[in-house]
C-alpha cells in the first residue's frame, strides 16, 4: 500500500519537502492527493521533486474524479486527483 500525502492549504514547498523526506527514507511508492483548486498545486509539486531527483521518479496511476464534501450543511460536488508517485532510486 501507498503512503498518502494529501495536499492541502501549505505552501507547495512544504509538500515538496515531505515527498522527498518519504522519499529518502526508503518509500518507493507515495499517493498525493488533492482536490479543487489545490489540484495543480499537486501536478507542481511531483514536476519539482522529478527535477530534484534527476528524473528517478515516475507516475503511476493517475486518478481524476469528483469526490462528495459536506461544505455548508450541504455536499458538493468538488473535483480530485490522485498521482501515484514511483521512485526508481
């Protein structure tokens, strides 16, 4: 099973930071996840951490779909994505 990185509200650095931490320690496979507006916080944060290790990572599974939140007393309907993160280091 994958370890999730949820990426939220954070700076973008922030989760570049804790993927190459799990990254270090040994972690072939990482789950980021984001949704709504943060989805292309998500896309910059694997780009960066391919360029930081010189290419030793590849995408998996790419998921695209829309998740139910409660905002408000009512569920919306909000888009997601899932990036499977593979280090060949």
């Amino acid at each position: 099973m994958s370890e999730l990185v949820l990426v939220g509200e954070k700076p973008a650095s922030s989760y570049v930071l804790e993927l190459m931490e799990r990254l270090r320690r040994g972690e072939k496979k990482v789950l980021l996840k984001a949704l709504g507006h943060n989805i292309s916080k998500a896309a910059y944060v694997t780009e960066c951490v391919k360029r930081m290790t010189g290419g030793k990572i590849r995408y998996g599974k790419i998921s695209i779909y829309s998740e139910e939140v409660d905002r408000e007393a009512e569920e919306k309907s909000v888009p997601a994505i899932e990036i499977e993160v593979l280090y060949e280091g």
